[in-house]
C-alpha cells in the first residue's frame, strides 16, 4: 500500500506525450482561453473525469497489480462567477479532483473543458496559458509557502513565471498592493512564512493565487487548517475577493457549514462518483441521496432543543477501499435503503424519474434508485 | 423553530456573518498597526534568501573563526615555506623520537625529521584531498541524488539498486583493489577513489531530502503557476533539501583526510616521500606512550581542520535557515 500514499505526489510532469499539438493550434487554443466568458456562462465543464492510481509490486520491474479509483467518472459544471462547493469526507477523491482540475495530475480518462479547450490534452505554452486562468489556493498554509523565500518572492514568483502579466519594474508595487487586497501590511514584503500566523499565512497564499488575475480559483480545503474564527476571516475576505475580481471559485472542504455559506451550488461526492448535485437550497434543505442526508444528520446543531427532537442517521461500517469499490451503488453497503438492484445497476446522475418534471426543489440530480426527500437538518 | 443552517450563511458552531464581517475588519486593521501608513513606497531594498543568508554570516562569530582557520589553511597549503622554511624530508636519526627544543616546537618524528615542518607541508596534501574529495563526492551524490528523487521513475530504481552495490564494498579492501594499479605518487587517484566509493551515501540523503522537499504544497503551488522543472528545483526544492547534504559532507571531511592516512598505511595511497598528516599519524600511532607528541601534532591539525570545516557548514546551514534568524 505504500505506493499509494507515494504517487499522488509524485511531481514528475509527463508532458511530453501529450506534445503533439502543432503551432498553429496552439496558438488558437491560446486566444481561445484568453477570450472573456460573460457571467452565468459554464466556465470550466467536467466530462467523465476518471484518475486511477496504479498499485504497484516489485522494485526495479514494477508491475501493476491493481488500481486506485481516486475518481471515477464524475461530470460538473462551473459557471463563471458562482461558487461550486463539493463535500464529503476524506479520501472520497475531493483533492484528487483539485489536482485534476489543475492538471498537476494527468487524468485517466474523461475531459476538462476550459472555454472549450481540454485541459487535460494541451501542453506547453497553451497549458501554461490555462494556468495564468486557474490559480489554486491550498489547504495547508504551512507547507504551501517556501519558508526559505520573503512574502516578496513568494507572491511575485508568478510575474516571474509569466512575465508578461507585469513588467519588471513593476512587479515590486503589484505584489504590495496584493497584500494590502488580502488585509496584510504591505511593508511585509521582506518577511519569511515563519514570521505570520496561520490565517495570515493563507491570506498570503491567497494573495499569491491572485496575482496572475485569474477567472478561476481552486480552493482545496483552504480553511481547514485554521481556527475557527480566523476561518470566518478569510471565507469573508475570499467573499469579497470573488466580488471585487469576479472570480469562480471550486470550494472543496469537508466542512457542510461552510460550504453551505459561500457556495452557490454543491455538489456532494462518495469515493471517486458525484452523489449528488444542486444548489445549496436543494442540497441542504430537500437533500434526496441517502448519503446526503446521513451528512447532514451529522452536522452539529448549536441548539441543544432542536437537537434532541432530531433524527441521526448513523452509518455502519467504513468507506470500501477506493482501490475495490462495491459494484452498482458506491454507495450501498453502508444504505439502509439497498436492494438488490444497487449492487447490479449503477445509478446515473440525474434528476430521480420520481421528481421528472415537478417543480419542486428536490428535482436536482442525484445518484440513487431510490432517491426520497427526507428533511434530516430540522427538528422531526 | 432555530435554524442552524439558515440560508444567509452562519458557520457552526456560532455567530451570524456579521459578526464575522466585524472580526475580519478587526483582524485586517490590526494587522496593519505596526507598519507606517501605506503607500508610502516601497518598504527597503529587496531581499532575498541569499542576501539574507550572507548579512547573517557576516556577523557569526562561529562563521568568522571557521573561515578564517580555513583561509590560513589554504594560505600554508599554498605557500608553506611562509612559515616553516625547512626541509619536510631532512632526518637525523640521532634526533629520533625527541620532544620540542628550540627551533623545533613541536620536536621529532621516528626518522628524526621536524615534526612542525612536516605537519605544516602535510597541510597541502591533506587539505587537497579532504577539500577535493568531499567537493567531488557532494557534487556527484547530490547532483545524481537528486535528480532521482525529483524525477523517480527506473533512473530512481536504476541508482538505488548502483547505491546498494557501492554500500557493499569494503572501503579498504576496495582501496587495495583499485589504488594498487594505480601507479601515480599523486593525489588524485586518492581523491578519486574516495569520490567513486562515496557519492552513494551523499546521493541517498539527498534523494531522500528532494522526495521530502519534492512532496511540499509548495513545490505544487509553483507547478500550478506554471514553472518549469529547472525554477521548481533550483528555487524550491534545491534551499529546502540541502542541509543534511552540507551536514553530512563537512562530517565526511574529516573522514576522508583519515581515510587517506590508512591508506597510505596500508602502502597504496601516498607514496613515502610524499608529506601528509596521514602518513605522519600512521607513522607515530605505534610510538604513542613512549613520544606522543608525534602522534599529537598531526592529529591536533587534523581535528583543527574538520572543526573548522564542520564549523562553518553548521553557520552556513544556520544561515540558510530564515527560521533561526
């Protein structure tokens, strides 16, 4: 299992065997993701994404012996200026999902379409353009800054990469104007990593995702690692952030309350498959997938009256190893509602044929043969 | 009915948005107290790690005195006769085994010749090899090293199954083998074999140092920017993994100038006339209760010389570490 926890992380960039794009197309594919997309237009749209991580045995002549399934197969679509949150706990391939989005990770099988483009095929100065667009914001604001470079470097290392976003000259000005955006001093500059705190430290990586004024933020976890009260700071600075710049922001987090409070629409995944998808009022309110309710039924509730009057779902069991995951229904040896049609027919990702055509707020997608509305948030 | 979820947003476990408006407000303005008012330029020169690194040297104590022991060092390695104008080679057995007398502070070696002079033309030899073959065996280890820990794959398998191999061979044994056809009376082959038979220990710290820098957000937030191979190595992984390299290659120093000395003993390293503090440590060990001093000289500038050197890779280290500044 070693190999597991290993290659995700492996950094060597293949990029060669996706070369192939000629001149010309290139260039195409270059004005093509510098072109605006106006609001409520999809901006990026997710087809079939699959990621496999092989299992490996042997040293030196290494054999596959089977595979992970960090994500297999999932469909969404980011309109420009909304935010889309995706839950669900860990190891269901929510980062996996990040590092496919930002093509840090090559992609089994399925596409990513940027302005029409797919991401996951471009290479060379086309990739390089799609990353100006798609900036990341990490979880952990600990190891995702360089300690051995000042808050200057770090934040003006994107002007670096892509010089043409600032000439030299002015490169000084821009990064200090990026830490007045995030709330920090600018005299920081000359500051090393070590010397802030946590949330500060993630206004830093926060700053240093803007500085290329990208279309698009990927934000795995970004609030995860800190205090709860530093954590409302900085979803309220990202808030004003995406207003002032209009960004798109891909939210991941395990956190339901947070999601539920920036996202514009949600989407909850169950190891590598999209369980359900909707707005946040579908989601939190009418939730229809089994899984969704038993998440919710989790949430902690503030008031101790209305928690005592209100139901919990508890699951049985652990989440099935990624690497051999149930058959039909991900989802259906932990559901109290499983037949034996989960484990032969695997549920689409649709609108239930039940809530087809109605007008009602549970008519969202959602993964589940038996999809039913069941208010778990609110006291029975 | 309490809504802990309601649609305009609170976050569990507590308080309503604005309340958390208000906090951020707060936090950003605190945040903002200790500096003068903004906009008023921009804030110094511009710095970086190394400029950094090189203010703090300058004012380390430790770094001063290490380089100054080294600089001597060389400055006798270059010119000896600066300050010992005899004859390293000149012996007077009636003179044999005698303690220190005047014009002969450190006194006489087995054969009757100037321990003070041989130590100080021994300094060449010894700082050659050592400088050269712990320069050679950081360069070939780390440059090797780390490659295959930033690109993996069967170079990584390849180099770790040659680094296994190099770990098998018994280092004196090896010496007999490969120094024994050799027939120069220099001292490369001596730096040579020590660079051949040491760059695996250098290149495993190293591959393990660049997979632990390589797996850092960090090194993933740069290639989301768009870097190449070369930035994310030379400013990224590079500063972050080179400590234990600096460590291990000062201590290894030491060694090498020791390692040179047996096998000299052993007759394949330096040839007689050579000079060397290993010669001269071998010559003495088995007349150590009876004159000491022999023994103690070279062995005293010896163990000078590895502090200095151990010295000056720990301050340069510190340095490079903006956390202990």
């Amino acid at each position: 299992m070693a190999d597991i926890d290993k290659e995700p992380v492996d950094a060597t960039p293949n990029v060669t065997e996706v070369a192939t794009v000629d001149a010309a197309s290139e260039a195409e594919a270059v004005a093509a993701i510098d072109a605006p997309v106006s609001q409520g237009e999809p901006i990026l749209q997710v087809r079939n994404l699959v990621k496999h991580f092989p299992l490996t045995q042997g040293v030196l002549f290494k054999k596959q012996v089977g595979a992970v399934k960090a994500v297999d197969g999932i469909s969404f679509d980011l309109f420009a200026g909304e935010t889309l949150g995706i839950v669900g706990e860990s190891g269901c391939g929510k980062s996996t999902v990040a590092k496919l989005l930002m093509t840090l990770e090559r992609a089994t099988a399925g596409e990513v379409f940027y302005k029409g483009q797919d991401i996951t095929r471009l290479s060379g100065r086309a990739l390089k353009a799609v990353r100006r667009n798609i900036q990341m914001v990490f979880q952990d604001p600990y190891t995702s800054l360089n300690p051995r470079m000042t808050v200057g470097d770090i934040i003006g290392e994107p002007y670096e990469i892509h010089p043409e976003v600032a000439p030299k000259g002015e490169r000084r000005r821009k990064v200090q104007d990026l830490l007045d955006v995030v709330g920090l001093n600018p005299e920081y500059i000359n500051r090393y990593p070590h010397q802030f705190s946590g949330g500060q430290r993630q206004r830093i990586g926060i700053a240093r995702g803007l500085a290329l004024n990208p279309e698009i933020i990927i934000c795995d976890e970004p609030v995860s690692a800190l205090d709860v009260s530093v954590q409302a700071q900085v979803i309220n600075l990202m808030g004003k952030l995406q207003d002032e710049f209009n960004l798109s922001y891909l939210f991941i987090a395990h956190d339901l309350s947070i999601v539920r409070h920036i996202s514009d629409r949600v989407g909850v995944m169950y190891l590598g498959k999209m369980a359900e998808i909707g707005t946040d009022e579908q989601i939190y309110e009418h939730p229809t997938h089994p899984y969704t309710q038993a998440l919710l039924s989790a949430v902690p509730v503030p008031d101790p009256e209305a928690r005592e009057g209100r139901e919990r779902i508890i699951l049985s069991g652990d989440v099935p190893s990624p690497a051999n995951p149930p058959s039909g229904c991900r989802f259906r040896t932990r559901c109290w509602k499983a037949e034996d049609k989960c484990a032969t027919e695997m549920p689409l990702l649709a609108v239930p044929e039940r809530f087809k055509g109605l007008d009602s707020p549970a008519a969202h997608e959602s993964a589940c043969h038996f999809a039913e509305e069941k208010d778990v948030v609110h006291a029975a | 009915m309490p809504e802990p979820l309601s649609s305009d947003g609170a976050i569990s476990p507590a308080g309503a948005g604005g309340a958390m408006d208000l906090a951020m407000a707060e936090g950003a303005s605190l945040e903002k107290a200790p500096g003068g008012p903004q906009g008023t330029g921009p804030a110094g020169r511009p710095r970086s790690l190394w400029s950094d690194a090189w203010r703090d040297l300058r004012r380390n104590p430790v770094f001063i005195i290490s380089g100054l022991i080294i600089v001597f060092l060389v400055v006798i390695s270059l010119w000896p006769s600066l300050i010992a104008s005899g004859d390293p080679l000149q012996a007077d057995l009636d003179d044999a085994q005698k303690g220190s007398g005047p014009g002969h502070p450190f006194g006489y070696d087995p054969q009757g010749r100037d321990v003070y002079t041989r130590v100080v033309h021994g300094t060449r030899t010894s700082v050659t090899v050592g400088v050269c073959a712990t320069l050679g065996v950081a360069l070939l280890g780390s440059v090797l090293g780390g490659l295959a820990g930033f690109f993996g794959g069967w170079w990584d398998s390849v180099l770790s199954r040659i680094t296994d191999v190099f770990f098998g061979i018994p280092v004196v044994l090896g010496g007999l083998v490969f120094l024994s056809v050799v027939t120069s009376s220099t001292v490369w082959p001596v730096v040579g074999f020590i660079v051949l038979l040491g760059w695996p220990q250098i290149a495993r710290i190293a591959r393990g140092s660049v997979i632990t820098a390589k797996q850092n957000d960090y090194v993933q937030a740069a290639r989301a920017l768009g870097a190449s191979n070369s930035r994310m190595m030379l400013r990224h992984i590079t500063p972050n993994a080179v400590a234990p390299v600096i460590v291990v290659a000062t201590i290894a120093l030491g060694t090498y100038i020791a390692l040179e000395a047996t096998l000299s003993y052993l007759g394949v390293g330096l040839k007689p006339p050579a000079v060397s503090w290993g010669i001269d440590i071998s010559d003495a060990s088995p007349y150590i209760r009876n004159a000491p001093h022999m023994l103690l000289w070279p062995a005293g500038a010896l163990a000078v010389t590895v502090l200095a050197f151990i010295m000056l890779g720990d301050a340069v280290r510190d340095a490079l570490d903006p956390k202990l500044r």
